[in-house]
C-alpha cells in the first residue's frame, strides 16, 4: 500500500510539474487557432498582430471557413463565432482590407485599411474612416476620446470624427530649436491627447538634432537627445515607439558609435536593454515594444529567424516566450508582437506559429503557478493528461502543457 501510494503521489507531482523550459510565469490562452473552430479550415493571420485592451480583450485579425479576413475580438476562447465580436466585415459596412490593427481603447479599435486609419466600434455602426496619412508604418494610436495621431508629411496631425489639426510641422519652433522633419516611427497619444513622436530638430546650439520628444501645450519638450556624448542617432528604417498615461516614453534606436552602432531599448533616460547584453543572439535587435501605464515594458528581439518577447534585460529570467520553446503539444517557430500588445495587468496579445503549422492568436497570462500552461477550448469527453493526476484536478480550469523546439521566420502568410 505504502508503494502504491508513493507511485500515485509521483504521477500527480509528474503531472503537474513543468514539461520543458519556460522561464517567465506566463499561461497561453489561445483565443484563436487555425486547428479549432470557428477558425478550423480558415485564416488566423499572422501579418496583422494583434492588441489588447485594459481588460484582456484582444483584438485579431481571423477569417472563419467561407468568409472574408476580418477584425474580431475575444477574451475567452471559444467554439463558435458566437464567442467572438466582429469590428469589420459586418453585414452593411463598406468593405475594407486591413493592413495593420492599432490600438484597442473602451469601446472601439483603430485600425489601417489600405492608406486610410479607421476607427470601428465594437457594438453595431459604421467604420468611421479618420485619416488618409501619405506615409505611415507602425500601427494607428487612438486614445479614448476618439483622437489618432499620426505623421503626414512632416506634420504631427490630430485626427477624430470633427476633422484633423496639425499639431506641429516643419519650420516650427520647438525646445529652443526648429523641426526639420518629422518622420516614422508613428507617433503614440495618451488619453490625455499627450503625444510622443520623434522628429530632427536643428538646434544652434550643436550637432543633436535627432530627438524624441513629447508634446506640451503650444510646443513639445525633449524626451532623449543622442545618447551620452555621442549625439547621435542611426535613424535609419523605423525605430518602435510607444507611450504611456504617465507620460513615460520607451524607443529602441541605434546609438551610433565610431566601432559598431548599438541597438538599444530606452525608457525615457533610462537604458533598458542594449545588443551587447548576451543570450540574445548574436545580431539581435528590437522590433517592437510596449509600455503600460505602470510603467512596465515588453519588447520582440529578432536574431535571424529567432524571436522572443522579453520584459527585461535577461535572456532567462525576463522571457514571456520565444523561437523554439515548447508550447500546444509542438514547439514555436514565429512570433509576432506590437507596442498596443500589454496592458496594465501584464498580459500580452501575441501571435504565435508552431512547429506542426498551426497559426495561433495568445494572450499570455502572468501565472500564479509555475506557468507554461496551454489554455484551448475544452473538448468534451476528452481523456484527463494523467490518469493519477485527474482526481487531484477535478473542479479546475483544463490546463493543458506541450513541448518541443525550432526556427522561425519563413515569408509573412496568412
């Protein structure tokens, strides 16, 4: 008897022990995936990545068997479209091809289709279309009073359902220098109508003259100027922005040096993270970034065809998930991550693909336990994990963990 329990004290604890190496606590609720219904046999995008609202509600672009790509929202898995709140596609509204999902804000979501940024509401009503920006390259931010801000030939614009007004353009004078350009990443705007943007800025004074800055009523204040005596930044294609209530500003430039430019992560003054830190691989840099309003940053590292989302410094300890870890019973290959994909509670809204080709929509969870678990929708009938763990599990949530490793990044599909 004293051998028979012994053995069935080991099931259990192999049970619910962690499978595989996950560092960071999170849980994954795959609110979307191209292997379950409704989605089964239809598209889970993976060019779109998806965002989250302040209450885990994430909104993804999905297209269920036999009909169109369209935006969708969920904070629970489900098993039928009757789980979900469609933002575009609905019967009636013009018909839209949505290229990038923007911020998530009570009770509606921005969003690009072709060149135009829309607002789409969740309950039933029309796409109201905002703004039509020439050039444009991160996802849409709109705040809870309805305002996008956006750059439109060199103009940092205020867009809403009235009309658009230029914030500030070329030629202005702003903390005691004049803007030269404004130009990509797109701007961020809080729900205060604070927006954080970067722009060249020729100042008398000397050489700095890439700056991110915040606005301020009638003109802006600098943010960061160069980086210690260096002064200078590698502008070169889109460096992630994002904002937050506090007014707090997180970017990731290159800091130009006379060896090698060093791709960094900053929030506001403070260096988060640079590439010279190891672990990361070998030329990783930042391809997104996010800042909630506590101040907590999440970021995407991509080294070649290895991604991870990270919220801190360390390759181990600051890991929510990456490139070969083991996730739904196979292991991931790609990840995708936008500045509107945290919120205050720590979630994040990912998409994932994994090693077997299922494209998955993820909410990371910070876990109570040791984290790793996979949260899908419950199929009925289905046999417990572990025969000697079921009795101990009755009456909880059906968590389900996986394993297994791999490479990334084949050409963006659907």
């Amino acid at each position: 008897m004293h051998k028979l329990r012994l053995l069935l004290a080991l099931a259990l604890l192999s049970a619910l022990a962690p499978r595989g190496v996950q560092a960071a606590r999170y849980d994954f609720v795959v609110l979307a995936s191209s292997s379950l219904a409704p989605f089964a046999g239809g598209t889970v995008a993976s060019f779109v990545p998806p965002s989250i609202d302040a209450g885990g509600r994430v909104a993804f672009l999905a297209s269920p068997p036999g009909a169109g790509l369209a935006i969708f929202t969920a904070s629970q898995p489900g098993s039928s479209l009757g789980n979900y709140l469609q933002i575009t596609g609905r019967q009636g509204q013009v018909s839209v091809s949505v290229s990038e999902i923007g911020s998530f804000v009570g009770g509606f979501v921005a969003f690009r289709a072709s060149s135009t940024v829309y607002r789409g509401p969740e309950a039933v009503g029309p796409l109201v279309p905002l703004f039509s920006p020439d050039l444009s390259s991160a996802p849409p931010a709109v705040n809870a009073l309805g305002q996008l801000v956006l750059v439109d030939d060199a103009k940092l614009v205020l867009a809403d359902v009235q009309g658009s007004t230029i914030l500030l353009q070329k030629d202005d004078m702003v903390a005691g220098g004049t803007i030269f350009d404004i130009f990509p990443p797109d701007p961020d705007i809080s729900d205060t109508s604070q927006v954080a943007f970067f722009a060249d800025i020729d100042f008398p004074s000397g050489p700095c003259d890439e700056a991110f800055m915040r606005s301020i009523l009638g003109g802006a204040e600098v943010i960061a100027l160069g980086h210690d005596q260096l002064c200078d930044w590698d502008s070169s294609g889109t460096i992630p922005l994002a904002s937050n209530e506090a007014g707090n500003v997180a970017y990731a430039p290159s800091v130009f040096d006379p060896v090698a430019d060093i791709g960094t992560l900053f929030v506001d003054s403070t260096k988060v993270w640079d590439d010279r830190i190891p672990g990361f691989g070998a030329s990783p840099s930042v391809e997104a970034v996010a800042l909630n309003h506590g101040g907590q940053v999440a970021f995407q590292i991509e080294d070649g065809n290895n991604f991870g989302i990270y919220t801190g410094p360390d390759p181990v300890v600051d890991k929510v998930l990456a490139s070969g870890d083991p996730l739904c019973d196979a292991t991931v290959t790609d990840i995708d991550f936008q500045r509107y994909g945290q919120n205050d509670a720590g979630q994040l809204a990912l998409y994932v693909r994994l090693s077997d080709g299922r494209n998955l929509i993820v909410r990371a969870d910070p876990a109570t336990g040791p984290g790793g678990d996979c949260i899908t929708v419950p199929e009925p009938g289905s046999p417990p994990a572990a025969a000697g763990a079921a009795l101990a599990l009755i009456g909880l949530r059906r968590l389900t963990r996986r394993a297994a490793r791999t490479a990334r990044r084949s050409p963006r599909a659907a």
